[in-house]
C-alpha cells in the first residue's frame, strides 16, 4: 500500500536480532517496484542509516543481496502483476469495485485496503501523527505494510500514542519492556531508535517550532503530485526524499535513510503517488491544493 519504503546507529547497547534478507526486505512499500528502477539503488534505505548503526557490520551483504531480492519480488511478470495492468479493481467497503493502485490485488489484507483508501497519500500535520509514521516506515526494515499496519494499535500503547514528549523521556526499563514483548516485534536497538528520533524531534521544535512545519518546509509546504499512468514509474527514492534524509541523519534521527524518507513522505501525503487511475488519486490531489492557515 503506501509507497516505496523499504527501510535504515552506532550506542546501540545490543544489535537487534539479524533477519534474513528475503525477511527483511520483503516488499516493505506497498508499490510495486520494477526492476528498471535498479539505478535507485535499494542501498539508500540503509546508506548513513544503518551504516551507522550496529548493523555496520553486515550492510555490505545486504546491499549486495537486496537489489537481487526485489528482481525476485518485482523483477518478473507473476500472475498479480498481470492481473493488476489487466486493469484489476480492489474490493469497495459496501461491495462494490473501486479502482485501487496495483499494489491492492484481491488477495490484499483488509487493514492494507483500509490504510490505502482512508490515509495513504493524505496531508498529515500533526507532529504526533508524523513521528508515528516515521516510526512505522522504520520498521519496514524487518515488516511489511501489513503486518505493521495490523501491530498498530499496540504501537500507540507502547509508545504513548507516539507523544514525542513522553517518548523521549522514557528510559532502559521502559527500553527492556517494550522489547521483551513478543507481540510488537520489536527489538531493543529498534526501540532505542524510536526514542532518538522522538529526541531529535524535540530538539527540531524548539528551532522550528513544530516538527511538521520543518518536514513540510523542505517542499516549500506544497505536496508534490505526481501523474503516474502505472505502478512501475513510481520511484523507490526521490532528490526531495534524499535532501530531507541527509537533512535528519545530520540532525542525529535514525532509520531515516533515502527510501524509508520517500515511503514516509508517501504515507504522509508529502508525496501524493495514488496512480490517475486510483479512485482516491483525484481527493488526495485536492487536499495537497488545500493549504493549512498555519502553514500561510
């Protein structure tokens, strides 16, 4: 569902669990991306991000395996991906056909559909609901969209409802429970990570005043809608996502590399990448024309 994001320091006190590559890395955006598009190189998830990290040591694996692992994903024409350019419509709520983005196929998981049809690709402003998504794009490095998705609610609990404040302030044993539970997936160097960023956020609002309008402000605080016919010209990482994730891991943020950036500019609505024929293409361009009064 939302876009590309596949996912990316050092003081972690332990590494995470390491994952497989076809674990790690399976399809972490909802787009589906071709294997043209190899000249993005699926490396800049990582890059400064998790070089930086105590995954150091095996990055340079991993950014041999991965282009590799999406030709496998994406790279050859399946039955999904026919069904999809044959003009395959996703399920409507009330029983009806809408036409989706192809990356909804009728096998999609209910919270995908949802998260696609009610928040992908829409203006997000709160700083709250910003630093959750960052967060949740992070986590594309060991999940997919749906199984994130479908974590949500146990997210917001452990995390406070993704207040920054509260985060930032929490300490080693809020750390060591939240990671002890199984159910969230979570291991400690990747709850170390939320916490950072909720510091780094703190750290953003006290110099811009919210950290909305310092994510917003790197496109000038205007969405940037793309016309995208397929699924296939949606780009895995974009120069705006580039700027924006040197611009946070200069800034101390973690996980935030070029493509985990893009997919979060996706799920935020900083990036509108619906397709034109996507039924939610047209509202979703309507509401990036709609500045917010406090932006003016």
């Amino acid at each position: 569902m939302p876009a590309p994001s596949h996912g990316s320091h050092a003081n972690e006190r332990r590494a995470p669990t390491k994952s497989t590559p076809s674990r790690q890395w399976q399809r972490p955006h909802p787009l589906g991306i071709h294997g043209s598009s190899s000249s993005l190189s699926l490396s800049s998830l990582s890059q400064n991000s998790i070089a930086s990290s105590s995954f150091n040591g095996s990055i340079s694996s991993w950014d041999r395996k991965i282009p590799f692992s999406f030709r496998q994903m994406f790279g050859s024409r399946g039955r999904e991906e026919e069904e999809e350019e044959s003009g395959c419509f996703g399920r409507g709520e009330v029983g009806t056909n809408l036409k989706r983005c192809n990356w909804i196929t009728k096998n999609s998981d209910e919270v995908y559909v949802s998260f696609h049809d009610k928040c992908w690709g829409v203006p997000v402003y709160s700083d709250s609901e910003q630093f959750e998504l960052l967060a949740l794009c992070g986590m594309l490095i060991d999940c997919n969209w749906t199984e994130i998705l479908k974590r949500r609610e146990l997210y917001r609990d452990a995390f406070a409802k993704f207040d920054y404040n509260v985060v930032a302030k929490m300490e080693e044993n809020d750390i060591m429970l939240i990671s002890s539970k199984k159910e969230l997936f979570l291991g400690e160097g990747r709850v170390r990570c939320i916490i950072d960023n909720a510091k780094c956020i703190q750290k953003v609002v006290k110099e811009f005043g919210s950290f909305s309008g310092y994510i917003w402000g790197h496109v000038n605080h205007k969405a940037m809608v793309s016309k995208f016919k397929d699924q296939k010209s949606v780009p895995l990482r974009s120069p705006k996502a580039e700027a924006l994730s040197k611009d946070l891991l200069r800034r101390g943020f973690r996980l935030a590399g070029p493509v985990i950036v893009y997919s979060f500019m996706q799920a935020t609505g900083i990036a509108v990448d619906h397709i034109l024929r996507c039924f939610r293409f047209g509202e979703c361009a309507r509401l990036a024309r709609a500045f917010p009064s406090k932006f003016a």
